[in-house]
C-alpha cells in the first residue's frame, strides 16, 4: 500500500466543460455563476448538451466537451462526480465537484465559494488528489468486457431469497503468488471497494474506512453465512478473481449492471491510471469525516 502525492498542476486553463445533477434547473444561478468567474480569468465553459437543456442553453455531447476541456466540473452531490469521472475516464482531465446540496465526500465547494475557488485555481492555489480506481474485466470465451469502477464492485445474489456463493481467487506478481484460492463467500454477497468508496456501501456492510489517497483493495462480505468471514484488504499490486456456478449479480458504481453466469469470471485489480480530483489546499479528509459521520460528537 502506498499514498499517491501529486504536486502538478493544470498546465492550461483555457476551457472547463460541466456536467451538471440531471432534472436540476435550480441550479441555474451555480452555472452563472461559474461561467462569469471563468470569464472573469478568459476561460470559456463548455457545457454538456444534457446539461444544458435544462438551462435552455446550447450545449454540446460530451465526448466532444472532455476532448476539448483542460478540466472539467460537475455541479451536483457525490453521485454526479461519480458519473462524471466514469464518463470521462478515458481523457484523464482533472475534475472539480462543486455540491448543490449536503456536503459529500467527494464535492467540496460550496456555492459562496465558486468565485473564491475559480480565482486561487487561477493562482495555482489548488491541489490535484489522484485517486485509484479499479480495472473490471468480465471474462468469457466469446470475449472480455472492460469496465472502470471509482466506488465500487458488488457482487450480489439475484433474489431476496438466494445466496451468493463465489469464489474469490488472489494473484500478486511482488508477492511471487500465483492463483491462490483466498474464500468462499456465501451470504448476501461480497463488496469490492476502492478507498474513495469505503465509504460507500462497503462502510455500511461493515468494512473498514480506508484513507482516500491511499492504494488498496477493499474486500467486504455482505451478511455471511458465517461470522468468520472477515473484510481483507489487499495490497496495491494484488488481483483478484471471482468465480461461481451460481447467478450472480455484478453491480459497478450502483450504475452498471451484469450477470455473471454469461461469463466464466471478473477480474479486479488497481487500473494504471487513476482520476485526478482537484481540491482546495486546506480540505482536510478527517474533517469531512468528523462531519459526515459526526465523529467527536456526543448527540
């Protein structure tokens, strides 16, 4: 395991292209006025055609806006960045989440800030979090499907009334360790979490909060069968596979949805390149923990 530290910084800042939370025309006056403190600087805002329509603005598709931005921009909670950074993983462009709503763990600037920000990013005030994702590769005879996940991967029973039962398998080319049968997991199901997503779902189904910057693999059973299945968490270089005759449902993100009974596994591990996220010099993640999850508190 080991932090990524990125002192880069964004080498043009001519072009931002922005997603916004969709059926939110409310959040007009945020677009505004991040539009008017690009302009403020020279920079022009790009903003998606989806997006848009809810402004009644012109907009443009977004392959076309990550190709043609420097940085992008959601404006929205958790999940917009979240969509945001999947969509657009392909074109590695560092990424800022203003949140219209609750503070999340992700967004961190808030609507009287966006003017504020706009000017110390203009002033190389700013820092740029890498964070992991994971490399998903469905595999089967016929072909393999590639996905990116940024939270997580769930592998789930299909019903209310069934159970889970895979088998997970583990590779480590440092640790010199071939295919090596770690679990069987039967229950519920069984989570696979990066640390941005520890504290998704995996925190809710008993996993350990993994510090964000870090390089691991989160591995949380869902309800086992037995108490003595316990979460794992894997170093960086670690691969693990995940077998079973049984249906399965494999959710990526909360967003992508498949069955693992039309392939023979899925794979996953830590994909070479990770989203870059930018943030404000003084964000300090134990804060947000303290206020997230009211720790310290005694309410």
């Amino acid at each position: 395991m080991h932090i990524r530290k990125s002192h880069e910084k964004i080498e043009n800042l001519k072009t931002a292209g922005l997603v916004v939370r969709p059926d939110s025309p409310e959040l007009r006056k945020y677009y505004e006025i991040l539009r008017d403190a690009l302009k403020k600087h020279g920079a022009t805002l790009l903003v998606e055609e989806k997006s848009a329509r809810q402004f009644g603005i012109e907009g443009m598709p977004a392959q076309e806006m990550f190709a043609q931005s420097d940085f992008l921009i959601s404006i929205g909670g958790d999940g917009t960045l979240l969509s945001l950074s999947r969509r657009s993983y392909a074109y590695h462009k560092p990424i800022l989440g203003i949140h219209a709503g609750n503070l999340g763990f992700l967004t961190d600037v808030k609507l009287d800030e966006i003017e504020s920000f706009i000017d110390k990013i203009f002033a190389g005030e700013y820092r740029i979090d890498h964070r992991m994702v994971l490399d998903v590769v469905l595999m089967s005879q016929v072909g393999n499907k590639s996905l990116i996940a940024f939270n997580d991967v769930v592998l789930s029973r299909p019903s209310i009334e069934g159970m889970v039962n895979v088998d997970a398998y583990v590779t480590s080319f440092e640790a010199r360790m071939a295919k090596k049968h770690l679990n069987r997991y039967y229950g519920d199901g069984v989570i696979v979490s990066t640390p941005t997503g520890s504290t998704a779902y995996n925190l809710s189904a008993g996993g350990p909060i993994v510090y964000p910057l870090t390089e691991a693999l989160i591995v949380t059973p869902i309800c086992p069968h037995s108490l003595t299945e316990r979460p794992i968490v894997l170093p960086a270089d670690f691969e693990i596979t995940f077998e079973s005759e049984d249906e399965t449902i494999i959710v990526v993100d909360g967003q992508d949805i498949y069955n693992l009974k039309f392939f023979d596994a899925i794979c996953i591990k830590i994909a070479s390149t990770g989203v870059r996220m930018i943030h404000r010099m003084e964000r300090n993640y134990f804060d947000v923990l303290k206020q997230k999850l009211h720790w310290g508190s005694h309410h």
